[in-house]
C-alpha cells in the first residue's frame, strides 16, 4: 500500500530522516513509536505530500507520490495540532470541512459515539482539550478512506473516550483498512497494534510484530523492549547501568 525507500529529510542543517525504508503492506494496525524529536511526524508528513524529501521515493499503492496530490483524497488524517478559527461552532466546522472535502461522511455515528450532541453549538475556543480532541477524531474518521494516519489520538482522552476510540479501531480495523498510529501510551499499543515500527534518531531500529519485538529483545513488555532498544541505539549510553536510568528517562518522554 505505502512504500518507503531512502527517505532523507533536513531541516536546516538537522537531519531529521536519515534513510528512511519501510513498508506497509498488510492491513492493521502499525504503532510508529520513538522518542520526542525522532521524527515521527516528520516521516507522517512525508507520506502526507506536506513535508517534501530531500532524496528518497515514496510510493502510493505503486505509484511515486512526489508532484501527485490526487492518492491523498484516500489518506484520513489526525493532525498532531489541528488548528481551526476558534471562533467557529463545533458544527460550523463539521460542516466546512465536509463542503471542502464533499463526498458522503458519517459524522452523526462518531458524533453520538463521542457524545457530542452537547457541544454542537459550542465554539472551539470554549472546548475542554478532550472536547476538542474527540472532535478532531470525528473530523479525521468521517469519511471512509482505505488508509487512516492518526498523530497521537489518544492525546487528552478521558478513559471513556478512549475505549471508544479503541472500539472505532476495531470496527475500521476490520474493514481491511491500514491505520498508522503514533503514540505515547504503551498499554493502547500493546492492546491494539499488530505491527510496531521504532524510530530512532531518524532511522528505523524495528518494524515488525509486538511478539517478535518482545523476543528479540529478549522482554517481557513493550517498554523493556523499547528501553532495550534506546541502550543499544545511538544515544551513546554507555552499559555500566547508566544506559538503564537513561533509557528509562526517554522513555518517560515517550
Ligand atoms: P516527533 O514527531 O518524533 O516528535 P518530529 O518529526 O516532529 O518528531 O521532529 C523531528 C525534529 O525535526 C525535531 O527536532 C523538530 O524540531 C524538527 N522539525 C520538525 N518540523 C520542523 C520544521 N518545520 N522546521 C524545522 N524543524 C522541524
């Protein structure tokens, strides 16, 4: 579906993705994990056609995306920060966003599923962070495409909202959909991702199963395997027991 080959990106003088390959092919869940600043949203925008390789190719069920905007109409996406005019009702924006896209959107199901029927005639500025994060989900998941890209959804989520959302991934899960995920919270990755891709310093230290990353790390959870990861990876911790208190500070950051 979405395949990366050599992907380089700088900003500035930073090198953000430094040779990028990667492939989703089957359907599912693929968790993108990393710390803070290792490129995650970066390597999201790239597939997005919104951040622009330096080198690399990037391929939209077989054809390069560079210069093609028309693959995106079947990406759905969950920016990081959305940013919408605070002043516009939650159903003023309901509405813009489906007059600029058009198509046919169920957003009642996601409304009702998030209980937002409250909230239709408030404005974005006097939403909770919750509020508005549930109304970026229904934003993001109202249309049907095959491929969904959510940046850190679980972000403010009460524990309800949460389940819900879990519910929602099960059901677009089962549609044969591919869904990329980032996120912080390792107890929703371990419950619902089938394939984890692990970031580092941008480059690709794993991709593959949670069972297969546990093995090969030798783990019993997710977080060993990833603080495995971050002491072996290109932090430079040393491994006299100073590599275990450093790891487990980035994985705080998480
Ligand atoms: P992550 O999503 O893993 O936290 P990002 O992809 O957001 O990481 O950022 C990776 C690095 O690239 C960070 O150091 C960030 O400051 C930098 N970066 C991201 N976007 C830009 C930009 N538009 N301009 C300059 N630097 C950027």
């Amino acid at each position: 579906m979405i395949a990366i080959e050599n992907l380089q990106k700088s900003f500035g003088k930073q090198k953000v993705l430094k040779g990028i390959n990667l492939e989703f092919k089957r359907p599912g869940i693929t968790a993108i994990l990393g710390p803070n600043g290792s490129g995650k949203t970066t390597l999201i925008k790239s597939i997005l056609g919104m951040a622009l390789p330096d080198k690399g190719c990037i391929r939209f069920q077989g054809e390069d995306i560079s210069g093609s905007w028309a693959y995106r109409r079947q990406i759905d996406y969950l920016p990081q920060i959305a940013r919408f005019p605070e002043n516009l009702a939650v159903k003023e924006l309901l509405r813009m966003i489906q007059d600029l896209r058009g198509g046919q959107p169920d957003a009642e199901r996601l409304i009702g599923l998030f209980a937002l029927q409250p909230y239709l005639d408030s404005r974005l500025a006097a939403l909770s962070g919750g509020t508005r994060q549930k109304v970026n989900i229904v934003l993001a998941m109202m249309y049907d495409s095959p491929v969904l890209i959510l940046d850190e959804p679980t972000s403010g989520l009460d524990p309800v909202a949460m389940l819900h959302l879990k519910e929602l991934l099960r059901q677009e899960k089962e549609k044969g959909k591919h869904i990329l995920i980032t996120t912080h919270i390792m107890s929703f990755v371990e419950e619902m991702a089938d394939e984890v891709v692990f970031l580092l310093e941008g480059r690709i230290h794993f991709q593959g199963g949670l069972q297969e990353l546990k093995e090969k790390y030798d783990a019993t959870s997710l977080e060993r395997a990833i603080a495995r990861i971050l002491r072996e990876g290109e932090l430079g911790f040393s491994s006299n027991g100073h590599g275990e208190k450093a790891a487990k500070l980035v994985l705080k950051a998480l």
